[in-house]
C-alpha cells in the first residue's frame, strides 16, 4: 500500500464476474490499473473459500477475502505483518457469523414445522448445483464446500419468504437475498466483513479510503460501510439501489460496469 491508500471490496456474481458465463474478462485492464496503483481488491462473495481460492489465482489476487456473505473471512499468513504473499500463500479462515451445523439444523427444523418449500444446499449434490448455477462440476463441488451459511432455491411466495426470515431472525440469526439464492447465515454480512478488514489494515497503514461495488440486496450493508459504494447495473440494465450520498452508479452491467467505477475513480484522482 506504498503508493495509495484505497483498498477496494468488491462482490463477485455479477458484479467483478458477468451474471451468465462468470467472465471477468472486461474488468481486467481496471484490475490492472489498480495493481499499478497498488491499491489491492478484496473479493466479499457469497461463494465459498474453496471457490474463491481458485478464481484467486486467475486473478492473480494475493489479499484477504470474505466468503459466505461476510459469515467468514480468510487471511493469508502474515499479511499484516508485511509478508509477500500471493494466491497460493496458506490462509487463515476466521468466523464472523455462525457455524453452517448450526444454520443447516435450523432450516430443516421450520421446513418440517411450517412446510416453507425450497431446496438448500444441504439438500443437492454436485449435478444439482451444476443446474442451479450453470457452475461446471469442479466449481459446484467446491460451492458445496460452506462454513458459514446456507444457500436457499426459494420455491416459495414472498410472503412465505417474510414468515421464514423472521422465523430465522427469532433464532438470532439472518436472512439476505441474494441474486440467484437466499443465504441464511449469522450475525455477520459483508458490511461486518468489511469493518473487520478496515480494522486491520488501519492498523497495519494508517487509515483507508474503502471502495465497495455490488449489484445485489446482499450488498447494501458493505456499500453501506464504504466511503465510496458503487452499484453496477444488473443483467436487465437496473440498479438495485439509488445513487444518494456517498453510493454512486457505475455505468454499465456485471464487469463493464465495474470496470467504468474504477477507470473513473482513477481519472478523477480519487485513488
């Protein structure tokens, strides 16, 4: 962080990743743009740390992450203590919500008392989430890899989906929804995710200036906690969100849009 103090957090599914093939293609010369910079991007997802840890090689990504919708965050050995690191650098997996025993017992238990219909996680195996997601078979293997939350394919009314979320939130924990899933998870998003990182590069650097990017309800609470929050468009060309106060709109979907908050950000001098 020699040459700038931004630190960009950013989600995943059609947001660095395009909705439909998962190409991160048109963000690349952004991302490098921010690697000159040495402003580093951390990925706050609510795929899992087995997935992520591939496309983090892609990527060429060597900084901490949060997974699970900010249920848990990875830290590779010793990269606050100044230790280069890369993809491969061994990670330390720290919970911030609640174990995925806990969360998956919870489900099945108001399934069979109130008779919600969706399909969890718990209940696919790897063919299942291939249909689900469009993932080839190695990817939905390591979907299936959770710790911290429970996928859901609601096959339910909204209004179900409001009987089963305050079920959820009397247990203490809660509901997000999500692009193509709604996650039940504990006590912690990706808001949460990114106070507790901010924490620990402040006190590794000095204060940060915090840029968030997502697309979708699960990201309200980190563009929240951001100084500067974009929303990119979605498949349809809508925003999720308004453009008021510090959140701003990026101009155009999945990893074009992405692409144009950065250059912009860049070209205005503000990283």
């Amino acid at each position: 962080m020699a040459r700038s103090s931004a630190v960009v957090f950013t989600d995943l599914d059609a947001t660095l990743l395009d909705h439909h093939d998962y190409d991160w293609q048109p963000a690349a010369q952004a991302l490098a743009m921010l690697a000159a910079h040495d402003v580093p991007v951390c990925i706050v997802t609510s795929k899992t740390a087995a997935e992520v840890a591939s496309l983090r090689v892609e990527l060429g990504n060597g900084h901490p992450f949060a997974v699970e919708n900010g249920g848990a965050v990875a830290l590779p050995r010793g990269y606050f203590e100044g230790a280069r690191c890369d993809a491969d650098t061994p990670l330390e997996l720290v919970t911030l919500g609640a174990e995925r025993a806990r969360l998956r017992a919870l489900v099945e238990r108001l399934r069979a008392q109130h008779g919600f219909r969706f399909t969890g996680f718990g209940d696919m195996d790897i063919a299942d989430v291939v249909d689900a997601t469009g993932l080839d078979r190695d990817d939905a293997a390591q979907a299936l890899e959770r710790q911290a939350s429970e996928p859901l394919l609601w096959q339910d009314s909204e209004a179900a989906l409001e009987a089963f979320r305050e079920a959820v939130e009397d247990e203490g924990l809660c509901v997000r929804v999500g692009g193509r899933f709604v996650h039940v998870l504990g006590n912690a998003h990706k808001g949460d995710a990114l106070n507790w990182l901010r924490a620990r590069y402040e006190r590794a650097h000095g204060p940060i200036l915090a840029i968030a990017l997502g697309d979708s309800g699960n990201d309200t609470d980190m563009l929240d906690a951001a100084d500067i929050g974009y929303w990119v468009a979605r498949p349809d060309g809508s925003y999720y969100g308004a453009a008021t106060g510090h959140i701003r709109h990026a101009r155009g979907i999945g990893p074009a849009g992405w692409a144009d908050a950065i250059e912009a950000l860049i070209a205005n001098h503000e990283i």
